[in-house]
C-alpha cells in the first residue's frame, strides 16, 4: 500500500503478510544412548530410540514492514 511521502517520486510503502498453516503433526525422535539395566549402547549396534509425536494447531506466521520507494515515472 504506498503512501505519498517525502516529496514527489518517493513513497513510504507498508506491507503486512500473514501465512496460515493450520493444524499439522509432526515426529519428534529422540535418541537414548545409555539406559541403565537395558542394553542400549552410544556405538548404533544396539540404540533404544524413542519418537513422540508433536501436534501443533492453528500455527501462524505474521510479518510487518515498512520501507521507502523510489518512482523515476
């Protein structure tokens, strides 16, 4: 939305951007490299690895700006 400003040929310009992405889940894996009493090990022959899901709603993304434009025509 440019806004006269400044003298002619120069505008201040206002942007505001907003993205939606609603609800999504996703996998959250986590490594467990020493339990103790199981036989897990740090070495990947044998890792206990654990994956919870994390579930994210209504997820937005919002930006403003302002800024200055110059118009030659």
């Amino acid at each position: 939305m440019p806004i006269p400003a400044f003298g002619p040929g120069v505008v201040l310009v206002l942007d505001y951007s907003r993205s939606q992405f609603g609800s999504f889940d996703v996998s959250l894996p986590a490594v467990v490299t020493s339990v103790e009493g199981s036989s897990c090990s740090s070495s990947g022959i044998s890792p206990c690895s654990i994956v919870d899901i994390g579930h994210f709603s209504n997820v937005s993304f919002s930006t403003f700006s302002v800024g200055a434009r110059f118009k030659f025509f």
